[in-house]
C-alpha cells in the first residue's frame, strides 16, 4: 500500500459513504478542505495540482476555448477525492462550472443559470429508460441550440455511477432539461479507479467525446492531452516513479504552452 493513495478506487462507493438516508444537506456536511492529505501526508504536493511534485501537472496546463460549456454537478463526496477528473475540465476550459449536487438545498447560481436564455443547458445521461423517453435530445438539438446564438452546455452529473443515478433522479430541478445521451464507441483509459465496464468513461473522457461529438474538436483534443497526462502522472505517482521522458501528450502540450506564452 503506498503512502499516496490506494491502488484503485473501486466505482462503487467513496470513502465515508454509508450508503442510507437521503442526501440531505444534513447528512453530507461540507468535508474540510484537502482532508484527502491524510492519505498522502508523507508526500509532498503541489499546492495548484494537488499531484506530488515529482509529477506536477501544472506545466501541461494549457487553455483551450470551445463554443459549448461544460457545467458539472458534483456529487459532495466526489469533491475531495484526488483522482476525480471533473476538475481537469475546469483547468482547460475556463467556462466551466462547478456546482456542489444537494437534493434539498439546489445551488441558487445553477437555478439562474439554468433559466438564463442566453444558455441551452443539455443533461447528459443514458437513454436507457423509457420514462424519460420523451425528454431525450440528439446532436442536432446542439446544432439548433448553435444556430440560435444559444451557447450549449452539457450539464455532466459527476460522482460515481450510483450516485448519478441517484442525482439524476432525485433532483426535480433537473426534470425539466432535455437530456443528452452520450453515443460513442470509446473504451475508457482511466487507470485510477475500476470501472464496472470498459464502456463507462470517467468525467472527464465524457466531457472530451462531448466536446468533439459538438464540433469543438481543437478543445476536446487538448483536454485528451491533458487528461492523458493527469492519468499516466497519477499513476506513476502511485508507484513513487518520475514519468521521463515526457510523453507524446506532455509534448503536444509543452509546444502549445510555448506558443500561447509567445502570443502573450
Ligand atoms: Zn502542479
């Protein structure tokens, strides 16, 4: 067992999750700030990534724009956990937005933002059932959204898959929201946690298909990178071990990190 982290995350609970209740503000009180140093307190960190310093991410840290904005409803327990990858949404497209999922307490920013008509929000979730039958979309509602001057936005329920479900049907402030299913043949790269299915892609890798699927092709590819980059670092971390050479994302992303500190 390493000091860093344990060696995989398993997808069906997080730490503390007791697995009863309601998902009450009450019940999941707000976790201290970086609690998760418990874990990995005999390593050294960096302050902006949170990866030991060995393996900082920050140096492939490069911005990209898109039409489409990615806003993610995270689950609380999810928050805190080093190998979430909602947040490497937020390091590359500067848009998006992160709101804290409670079933009794919605984020009053996300209620406005959701009846904003500058936006189109989309729900992103399986087509699975048949009781939302009527409320699923396609791509071509993106591209409506588009020619309307409307901005889409992919509203992406970030937790484990269990929660999301429970997210997705608990929240009555969602039930109004078209939904989105992701369609795509991708198999998943996220080494840091197990997934149940080669099919079921982390936050981050849902985002990246979302993004090229929308058109935003130049911004899902750097996010790709970039995601690549947390994944192979996180995980030679786990094993105490420098990633060196750099890898052929790391090199993508170093060159358009000197080209954008050039156009600076
Ligand atoms: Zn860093």
């Amino acid at each position: 067992m390493s000091a860093f982290d344990r060696p995989v995350d398993t997808d069906s609970s997080g730490p503390g999750f007791s697995g009863h209740g309601d998902g009450s503000v009450a019940e999941y009180p707000r976790p201290p700030r970086r609690e998760f140093k418990a874990r990995g307190s005999f390593v050294t960190r960096c302050e902006a990534c949170q990866l030991p310093v060995m393996n900082c991410l920050c140096p492939y840290q490069v911005k990209a724009e898109s039409h489409a904005q990615v806003w993610l409803l995270t689950h609380p327990l999810e928050h805190f956990k080093p190998t979430n990858t909602g947040r490497l949404i937020r390091d590359v497209l500067t848009t998006t937005q992160v709101f804290t999922w409670y079933r009794m307490a919605p984020d009053a920013c996300l209620l406005a933002l959701l009846e904003d008509p500058r936006y189109a929000p989309f729900l992103i979730f399986p087509d699975d059932q048949a009781d939302y039958a009527d409320r699923v979309v396609g791509l071509e509602a993106v591209e409506e959204a588009k020619s309307q001057a409307r901005i889409p936005v992919f509203i992406i329920l970030d937790g484990t898959w269990r929660q999301a479900r429970r997210m997705f049907r608990r929240s009555v402030y969602l039930d109004k929201l078209p939904i989105l299913p992701l369609h795509t043949e991708r198999e998943t790269r996220y080494r840091l946690r197990k997934p149940a299915s080669k099919a079921h892609l982390c936050t981050a890798e849902v985002a990246i298909e979302l993004l090229r699927q929308g058109g935003d092709i130049a911004a899902a590819d750097r996010l790709d990178d970039y995601f690549d980059v947390f994944n192979d670092s996180y995980a030679a971390s786990r094993l105490h071990h420098k990633i060196d050479p750099p890898t052929a994302a790391m090199r993508r992303l170093s060159a358009q990190r000197d080209v954008a500190l050039t156009e600076e």
